[in-house]
C-alpha cells in the first residue's frame, strides 16, 4: 500500500495525523471530532459512507490511516496508551498503541477492517473491550 502522508508514519507523528483529520473531517462533513470516546461513533459513520460510496482501502488508505491515528489518540488520552512501532508485518502499518498492562491495540487495522467489512466490526466495540482495565490480552483487541 502506498500512502501519501503529510508526515511519516512513526509513533510522534501519529498525534499529528489525528490533528490533520479532524480539521478535514470538520470541513467536509461537520463532523466534530473531540478526542472523546463518543466520537468513534462518528468515525464509523463516515467510514461506512465511504463504504457505500465503493470506496476501497488502497483508495482511501491516507484517510484511513489519518481516522486510525484518530482512534489510537482516544487510546493515548482515556486508556493510558501510547504509540509505538511493531515488528508484525500482519498489520496495515507498523504501528501501534500499547496499553498500561502492555496489550497492543491496532486501530488503524480496526478502520482498515470496518471499511472492508462494515457493521460487522465495531470500532466502539473493540475501543470498549480495549479500555476495560482487565480486558482480554488476545482476541479483537489485537486485531
């Protein structure tokens, strides 16, 4: 997958990357992205409208990254995570949010997926199961 980002895509830039898509999501849809948990319920909707639209994950890769970083900044703010980069190359992109009890998290694969597989997955879903303090250390949160 080839991205044209304003930043590379490392663990410090990854703030930056929320920053650039909740003033483009303001602009092109109203939407208002707070960093809160709630919003994620906005993510997904605009993710779904670019699943109605056809749209594919090559096509949208820059804005699905940019709505990851999104997502993995909640994690930062209300869960205790932080960013880091992995080694496993099974992921969209090599980075991640690690947990205070060293769970990772992948949200940008979460976007990824919702895009590709609609309602079936659940960005607030797996941001609850990953918030909860004694959460599972496999499963979806991984995903």
């Amino acid at each position: 997958m080839q991205l044209h980002l304003n930043y590379h895509l490392e663990p410090d830039s990854a703030p930056l990357h929320a920053a650039a898509i909740v003033e483009v999501a303001a602009d092109i849809s109203d939407a208002e992205l707070d960093y809160s948990p709630g919003s994620i319920g906005l993510v997904e909707d605009i993710v779904d409208g670019f699943r109605s639209d056809g749209a594919t994950g090559q096509q949208m890769a820059d804005s699905l990254v940019a709505f990851g970083c999104y997502v993995g900044e909640i994690l930062t703010r209300h869960a205790g995570a932080v960013w880091r980069y992995t080694p496993d190359s099974q992921h969209t992109v090599p980075l991640v949010v690690e947990l205070p009890d060293a769970r990772e998290c992948h949200p940008i694969d979460w976007v990824f997926r919702r895009l590709e597989h609609g309602a079936d997955v659940s960005i607030c879903g797996l941001y609850a199961e990953a918030s909860l303090e004694s959460g599972p250390a496999a499963g979806s949160t991984h995903g």
